[in-house]
C-alpha cells in the first residue's frame, strides 16, 4: 500500500491556511456543572465534539468536520453554526492545584466529513451551507467521509485564557455520486492554539496543520 500525497498544509503555506474551531464555550461549562464522580485524581464526563478545519488559496478548497454532516451543525445550532458541537466524546477532567484545569479525550472512530468548496475558509462557508440548507432543505454532500481518532488536550487557565490542542487522524472513503466513490484517503489535521476572551490568537497557518492522502493499493 502506498499513499499519494493530495494536500499538505506544510508546504506553501503562504497560500495554504487551515481553520480549527474547538468548542472551548462547552470546555468551560464542563467545568461548572461535572456530571461525573472524581476517580484517580479526575472527574468523568462528556466532551461536544465539533472541529472543523479547511483551506485557503485551493481550487477548489477543503472543509474538513469532525463530530457530524455540515446538516448535523447546522440543525444542533442554527443561530451560530460555526459554534455547533453536534458529536460527542468522552471527557477527563483534571483540576490541578494552581486553579487551573485539564480536559483530556482520546476518543475512536468519530466522525468525519469532507467537503470541496470556492469559499474562502470553513467559517463562511459552514455559514452559507447552513443558510442554503434552512432555505432549501439540501446540504452539500461529502466528497468522502469516514471515521478519525480524535486527541484534545485543553488547559482552561481561567474562563478568558484557554490552552487548547486537539487533532484527528483517520480514513476517509470517497462517497457515491461525487466521482470520488472508490477512492481512500488518509486524513490528519490539528490545531495547537490560545483562546483569550473566546477568540483564537494568531493566524491559523501557524498554529493549524491539515494533510489528505489517497491511498492506493
């Protein structure tokens, strides 16, 4: 089996910039309402997955979603899709001494979902799909979709300062009447970034990688 590389956001990232969005609203409400009994030092409960990354300066683009379909983030927050977290994982919580707190998921087979587009970033373009989807009932469909294991490692500082890392790497299968049916391609993204007040810090060339590989046998 060898793998051919289809995009790789190491190279010309002059041109090439991913987008990650984390759920670090659902991080902080963890905290203030554990579901779950302290063992060994942490707490148990669930973390809403939904991630999405994509690029700039493709043609055409690539919005990657982990947790749902672009129709899942849509119906799971309608006013503010690009907050949605339609999945769901399960959560580590580890307070620490300095009043700070750890979230840690390493969770299989989440979902992912594919999608090609002309719009410029998954922000507007999860915004338009989900406007045309309310209006129309039809959402893109994924050119491949599949399942990733999916790592997050948070550190929520104080409720304005979060530390926030988490990736996805997995399979995707190209999906039927997209001309992609027949095609596998490995899949890997992460983002290793700061939140202050709710808004990421810095360019998402720097602090987002994305990757996809067909894999031919």
């Amino acid at each position: 089996m060898r793998e051919r590389c289809v995009l790789n956001s190491a190279a010309s990232t002059g041109k090439r910039m991913a987008v990650a969005v984390g759920a670090a609203v659902a991080l902080l409400a963890v905290l203030i309402a554990p579901a779950g009994a302290a063992s060994q030092g942490f707490i148990r409960d669930e973390l809403p997955v939904g991630f999405f990354y994509g690029t700039f300066g493709e043609s055409p683009n690539v919005v990657l979603l982990a947790g749902g379909t672009v129709e899942e983030f849509c119906e799971d927050n309608p006013e503010a899709p690009f907050g949605a977290a339609p999945g769901v994982a399960p959560l580590r919580v580890f307070p620490r001494s300095d009043g700070s707190t750890d979230l840690k998921v390493n969770a299989k087979d989440q979902p992912i979902n594919l999608y090609l587009t002309d719009i410029e970033g998954a922000p507007p373009w999860v915004g338009q799909a989900c406007a045309e989807f309310f209006a129309t009932g039809v959402a893109p469909q994924p050119f491949a979709s599949g399942t990733a294991d999916l790592k997050v490692r948070t550190t929520v500082v104080n409720p304005d300062l979060v530390d926030v890392f988490n990736s996805v790497n997995g399979i995707a299968f190209g999906t039927e009447g997209t001309g992609f049916e027949g095609k596998t391609y490995r899949v890997k993204a992460q983002a290793d970034l700061v939140v202050e007040n709710g808004v990421p810090v810095g360019d998402p060339a720097d602090f987002v990688g994305f990757s996809m590989q067909e894999i031919r046998r």
